[in-house]
C-alpha cells in the first residue's frame, strides 16, 4: 500500500469534503499564523528594531563595523568549533573506554564504572562545567602542558565527563541491540571475550551508533555556549555574540545572527544523522535501536 | 562539608525554588508540546508546516541563546517580566519541540493496522482516537517522554545560572561569591541537591515504564 507523508495512522484517506475541511482550515491557519507574524513585525517596526542601523553592522558590507563585526564571529564560530572537535573526539575515547569497560568488567569491578556513569549522567552538565572549573583553580591544576588557554580545557573537560558517559551508554545500548547469535557465534569458534569484543561487536555496534553520534554533536555544539552564561572566560559564539551587541546596543538582531548560525549548522547536522541513519538502515536491521537511548537535548 | 551543614536551609529553599521551576516547565512544556504534536499531526497543512517550523528552530538552538533572547531581546520591544517568567518561559518554549516529537514518535509507534481495524469494526473517529490508536501511542510515548522531561530537570539549571537567583544553582554562587566560602565543598552539595532531583525522576520514570510498557 503506498503511504505518501502526510498520510497517518490517525485518519482515513480524506474524501472530498474532509479534503475541502482540510483546506478552508489551512486557509485559516495561514491567515492566523500570518496575522501573527504582522503583528510582531509591527511591534518591531514600533520599537524601531527594523531600522537599518542596527541591523547593518551585520548584513552591509559597505558599513564601517561590518569588517569588525564578521571578524569577532569568525574568532567565536572558531573558538566553538575547537572546543566542540576537541570535546566529541576525547568523549568519544574515554566513552568507547566506560562502555567497554562497563560490559567486559565482572559484576564487582563494574561497580565503580557504572557509578561514574550515573553520576555524570544524572548532573547537570553546566554543573559539571563549573564544578571542573572551580574546582581545577581551587586545587591550583596547571593546565600549562595543554595547548591553548585554561578556560577552553575547562569546558572540554566538562563536556567531556557529561557526554562520555552518554556515548558509552550509546556504545552499550548498540552492543545489546545485535543479534545475540553474533557474539554467541563468535565464542564458539573459539573467539576470546576481547576478540569477540572488539573484532565482532564493536565494529557494528559503532556502525549502529553513527547516526546518534552525529546528534550528540549537535549537543555538544550547543553546549559550548554555556560558557557565556556561567561567565567562564572563553569567547565562544555567543559571547562574541553578546560583545557586539553591547558595543552596538542591538541585543535582538545579534542574538538572532548568532541564533541562525547555530540553527543552520545543527540542522545539516541533523539531516546528515537522518541521512546516515536512513543509508544504514537499509543494509541492516536495527539501525534506529541506539537513537533511542538519548534524546539529542 | 561544614560550609553545606551550615547553610543547609538556604540549600533547601533553593531545592524548593529549583522544583518549582520544573514544576512550571514541566506543566508548560506538556501543554505546549501536546499542543505542537497536535498541530504536526493534523491535516491541516498550516498547522503542521507551523509545528515542523517550530520544532526544526528551536531544537536547534541551544537553550542559552533562547533565554539571552528571552531576557535581552523582549524588553527591547517592551515586553517587561521577571527573570524567573523569562526563565521559565524559555525552558518551556525550548522543552515544548522535544516533547512534541516525543509525542508525534509515539503516534507514530501505533501500527496502522489499528486504526484500520478499529474503523472496519465501525468505530468512529473519536472512539478510535479514545479507544484505540491513543492509548497505545501515550504508552509508547512514555520512555521518550520521560528522558526529555529529566534532561529538562537539568536545563533548569542553566535557567539558574542564567540568574534566576535564589534557587539550587544561584545558592552556590551566593555562597562562594557573596560569602567567601571554597568552591569544591559547596558546589558538591549543589551537585548532590540535583542529583538528588534527577536520580529520583530516573527511578519513577523506570516503574512508570515498567506499568505502561506493552508486552509483546
């Protein structure tokens, strides 16, 4: 039976008057949804938010601020991205570690593992930004053998702790969802728990957690800008975002800026998760089984 | 963890400030992302272009830029609340776009063999919905559902960090800042105070799962 997109489980195949219903309803929608829009477009037009003074420091380049304007978003979308690569890549290796660590560990060794998992799994992850930062002053922790400035290793750790955890419960929830038979088979051909391990369940379990990787660094990206709000001193995005609507005095239009970069790089972020997952859900089974683990918030 | 004994009661009232925050999110969050599902669902395509717009901007855009917006660029265009609304409002606004997807994944769940079923026995439209195909969606709604609403428990305290002032996270800084005390014993007990929070919303969550789930 063909099943086109907008065709649900809710409802039968409109007829002619449900479609005609549907369209005076969409009609009105429309109207409702445009009236709407007029209306906050009015009041911006009000409050003078629309004048071309604030918003030409960003989109006009023959405006004497635009060179300075661009230059800070190209210093904070760096300084973010930095942060958020070096964040995915050490989470990824310390959560590959935990997840591992969590399955082949016996019953009592486990214990100490599954802990550190459900403790940074159940903070939140702008405490444990803080936390690291505070407390790595505090007990005076010289990060001089690390490339770049303190602050940045203070979020990376952060989000590291935080998102680690996630991906081995990722790597974990990937593992469980392969065919029993896989590892069974791979023991009875002699295969140690590590061979079976790392030549039979990792590589397809990794395979599996692709596109949930992709949507955990969606996450971290957006958690990057919780460095300007917890005041840590890293000039990412949106503290660069925030200079220059203080210089410029247009908090709206900079915020909506910065706003739409995040948007627009999460979105093909999340069409290439969507992509990667459809591709492989086509040659194996069970694709979508460790998407469900975490929610990409 | 003298400084955490001491203040024990500004702790508490900074829990409790802390719950009500997810209190109220939670409440708006539900009602709002019900309200999106609703209109993502829904033959009308207004309605539904409306809901896909929503939920592609905000899930988007990281919590912070939402309530920088909320608290920065509202008064702008004279709209005037207290941190605490603009607070909560951003939570709620930014929670309602997981939870509508929450919400669609699990209408999406019913197998369509169900609706069909219920209207050849002659069912209507709204037996259908009451009896059949919604039942089924909410109880496979409910593991989604529940993880977004603990991952909301923890944006609550960006809504404290942010400067909302006088709940869980703002009593750290209080302490350390205002009062001089270190920073490692006090910011345990705001870690525990939500850990506290979560851990709790985990172990409901896990026997609601277990009293909903369908056995098949």
């Amino acid at each position: 039976m063909s099943r086109d997109r907008t065709e649900s489980v809710l409802y039968d195949l409109p007829g002619p008057r449900a479609r005609r219903r549907a369209l005076v309803g969409t009609v009105l929608g429309l109207l409702l949804i445009a009236a709407a829009l007029a209306l906050v477009a009015m009041r911006l037009a009000d409050r003078g938010q629309l004048d071309a003074e604030l918003w030409s420091p960003w989109i006009d380049p023959s405006d004497e601020q635009f060179g300075a304007v661009w230059g800070l978003v190209r210093q904070g979308a760096t300084a973010t991205l930095i942060a958020a690569s070096l964040a995915i890549a050490c989470s990824l290796v310390v959560g590959v570690l935990l997840g591992v660590a969590r399955m082949m560990l016996g019953r009592v060794l486990r214990v100490p593992v599954v802990l550190f998992i459900e403790l940074f799994r159940g903070l939140p992850v702008v405490i444990t930004i803080v936390f690291v930062w505070r407390a790595m002053v505090e007990l005076k922790v010289d990060l001089g053998f690390l490339p770049g400035e303190a602050a940045l290793w203070y979020l990376v750790i952060g989000l590291t702790l935080y998102n680690s955890v996630i991906i081995a419960e990722i790597l974990r929830a990937g593992v469980l969802s392969l065919p029993r038979g896989q590892g069974e088979a791979a023991r009875a051909i002699g295969m140690t728990e590590r061979q079976t391990m790392s030549s039979i369940l990792l590589p397809q379990a990794f395979r599996v957690m692709l596109p949930a990787l992709i949507s955990q660094l969606i996450v971290i990206l957006k958690d990057t800008s919780l460095a300007a709000v917890i005041g840590l001193g890293y000039l990412e995005l949106l503290r660069r975002g925030n200079q220059i609507s203080q210089v410029l005095d247009n908090p709206i239009q900079s915020l909506f800026m910065v706003g739409a970069m995040f948007i627009v790089i999460n979105f093909a972020l999340s069409r290439l998760a969507t992509y990667v997952e459809r591709r492989l859900s086509h040659s194996s089974g069970s694709a979508s089984a460790a998407e469900a683990v975490v929610p990409a918030t | 963890m003298e400084p955490v004994l001491d203040n024990l009661d500004l702790y508490w009232s900074g829990f409790l400030r802390s719950l009500g925050i997810i209190g109220w999110s939670l409440l708006g969050s539900m009602v709002l992302g019900t309200v999106l599902a609703a209109f993502r669902v829904s033959p009308v395509a207004s309605l539904r272009a409306f809901g896909t717009a929503w939920v592609t901007l905000v899930r988007n855009c990281p919590l912070t830029i939402v309530l920088f917006f909320m608290a920065f660029g509202l008064p702008e265009v004279g709209v005037n609340a207290s941190f605490y609304v603009f607070g909560v409002t951003g939570l709620v606004i930014y929670t309602s776009a997981f939870v509508c997807e929450a919400l669609r994944s699990g209408i999406n769940a019913v197998d369509r063999g169900q609706a069909e079923a219920a209207r050849a026995i002659g069912l209507t439209f709204g037996q259908t919905m009451t009896q059949v195909v919604l039942p089924q969606a909410f109880r496979s709604a409910v593991p989604p559902l529940g993880s977004v609403q603990i991952a909301m428990f923890k944006n609550s305290a960006v809504v404290g960090a942010f400067g909302v002032g006088a709940d869980l996270f703002s009593v750290g800084k209080t302490l350390t800042s205002a009062q001089g005390y270190a920073y490692i014993p006090v910011l345990t007990g705001v870690a525990i105070g939500y850990l506290v929070i979560t851990l709790t919303a985990g172990v409901l969550l896990g026997l609601l799962e277990r009293k909903v789930a369908i056995a098949r």
